[in-house]
C-alpha cells in the first residue's frame, strides 16, 4: 500500500508541477500582455504630450504675431489721426460741389427754358 500512496503522491506531485507550469505559463503571458498594453498607452501619452508642446509652441508665435499687429495697428491709428484735418477739408468740398452740382442743374433748366422762349420768338416774330 505504501508504494501505491507514493504512486499517487508521485502522480499527485507531476499534476501539480504540471498545473504549476501552465499556471506559471499563465500568468506570464498575462504579465507580458499587460505590460505591452502599458507601454502602448505609456507611448500614446508620450506622443500627446509631444503633440501638445508642438501646439503650445505655435500658439506662442501666433501671441507674438498679434502683438506685432496690435503695435502695428496703434501706428497705424496715430499716422491716421493726423489725416482727420484732411478728411474734414474733403468733406467739406464735397459738400460744396454737391451744392454747386444742384445750382449747375437749376441753371440749365433755366437756361433750357430761356432757349425753347428764344427758339419761340425766332419762330414766331412778333407782328
């Protein structure tokens, strides 16, 4: 009986060195699966937070582009105030020859008028 408790022991023992090795098989392809998933997403975060410098670095040369405009545009304003003298003064002209157009147009229907009175005492001399 001995030598068949120490079959079963030895049986015993090899299906326990055999699960052990599928276990250890196991959780060895596991630990290798997670650890590719995590240096796949550890690489993705990599990769956003190069994507997010590279974005940021834009963004700061287009701030110095407007703060360039924004100069830009100040001098453009105090070159332009010097000109409202001169817009006020053409303003005014135009004023005057919008004026000077409506008496032109009064003056020749006058002087339509006074041609069709003169062409009438051509045409009908007085008797």
């Amino acid at each position: 009986m001995a030598e068949t408790d120490k079959q079963i022991e030895n049986q015993n023992q090899n299906c326990t060195d055999e699960l052990a090795d599928a276990l250890n098989h196991l959780f060895n392809g596991v630990s290798s699966m997670i650890t590719s998933e995590l240096k796949g997403t550890n690489n993705l975060l990599e990769l956003l937070e190069k994507m997010n410098l590279k974005v940021a670095e834009e963004y700061n040369s287009y701030g110095d582009v407007a703060s360039g405009l924004r100069v830009f545009v100040e001098q453009l304003k105090h070159k332009s105030g010097g000109f409202d003298e001169y817009v006020h003064q053409i303003d005014a002209i135009d004023q005057q020859v919008t004026e000077f157009e409506a008496v032109i147009s009064m003056l020749d229907k006058y002087v339509s008028v006074l041609e069709k009175k003169v062409q009438s005492a051509y045409q009908n001399p007085p008797s």
